[in-house]
C-alpha cells in the first residue's frame, strides 16, 4: 500500500508540475505577446538607432552599418574617387568608402554627439541648406525631420572642411540616408 501510494503521489505530482509549466509557458507566451503590441514612440526609435549607430561605429561592424543605412546611398561619389550615380551607392561601394567617409573627426562627433543635440532640419529647409539634398525628400516618410551629424575641421590655417551623416525616418524606421562634403551631396 505504501508503495501505492508513493507511485500515485509521485505521478500527481508529475500532473501538477507539468500543468504549471504548461500554465507557465501560456502566461510568458501571454506576456512576450503585450509587451511586443505595445507601440514605440519616436523618441525611443530614435534612441534605439542611435545608440545602436554608435556602437557600430564603436565595433567597426559593418554589417551592422550596413543594416543601419538606407541605399542606395547619396553622396559617396566623393569618397570614391570613381564616378558613382547621384542616386547613390550600393552597399559594396559604401563599405569600400567608409573608412574615407568615417575620418576621425567625424568618427569622434558622431561617437560623442547625443541624438537630441543633432542638428534637426525640416524637408523645407533642406534644399537651403545643402545643395544635391533634394534627392532625400522622396525616400524620407512624409512630415517627418532629417538630423545631422556634423564636424568642421581646419586642414591648414586658410581651409576649413565640413562633413556630415544625415539620418531620416524611412518606412518608420531611422536609417542613414545621405552624406554631405563641403555642404553638397555629390
């Protein structure tokens, strides 16, 4: 009879242990489930890609770059030294340029510079402010700014360089979508 009821105490329990489990498992699965629906707001978008953007460049993960940017991409012609369509420049062609691209100057403002101290500029402005920019209001979503990572830098004592990585808002995601040299998109 002991025996009995060992067997028939240890098979409950077996019961229990795997209807808790199971019960378990449906209410994380419940859980994962909400916290997923739940929508981002811009600003946490925003910080996601940013952080994100500069931990790539941190790590020098191009592929994790790659993924971060919008291509074809505007205005890697410059870098090249190759003729390359305003339209931009596929992803071969960007990683063969970005360590021209990404000079130290840049590199240090960009690794330093907080998503909310970017210079933020509407599509109305844009044309005023960079030349060749056009090319960047059909791909951005509609209503939405453009920010901009900007450095400046003396090569001698009479020239001064500017460069800057423009980031936009495409399909509901922040994406780089354009590089300026000397204010232009070339």
């Amino acid at each position: 009879m002991n025996r009995t009821l060992l067997v028939g105490g240890f098979l409950l329990s077996l019961a229990c242990n795997n209807s808790i489990t199971e019960n378990k498992s449906a209410a994380d699965t419940t859980k994962v489930a909400v916290a997923t629906k739940e929508p981002a707001t811009s600003d946490t978008t925003a910080a996601v890609f940013w952080t994100g953007f500069q931990q790539a460049l941190r790590e020098e993960n191009d592929r994790k770059l790659v993924m971060l940017t919008h291509f074809p991409l505007p205005g890697v012609a410059t870098f090249l030294g190759e003729s390359v369509a305003l339209a931009g420049a596929d992803t071969a062609q960007f990683i063969t340029a970005w360590p021209e691209i990404l000079n130290k100057v840049l590199k240090e403002q960009a690794l330093t510079t907080p998503w909310d101290s970017l210079l933020v500029i509407t599509p109305a402005d844009l044309e005023q402010e960079i030349s060749g920019s056009q090319i960047l209001l059909p791909i951005i979503d509609p209503g939405t700014d453009l920010r901009m990572c900007y450095a400046q830098w003396a090569v001698d004592s009479v020239k001064e360089i500017n460069q800057a990585l423009i980031f936009g808002k495409i399909k509901g995601m922040y994406k780089l979508c354009g590089l300026t040299w000397r204010g232009s998109i070339y």
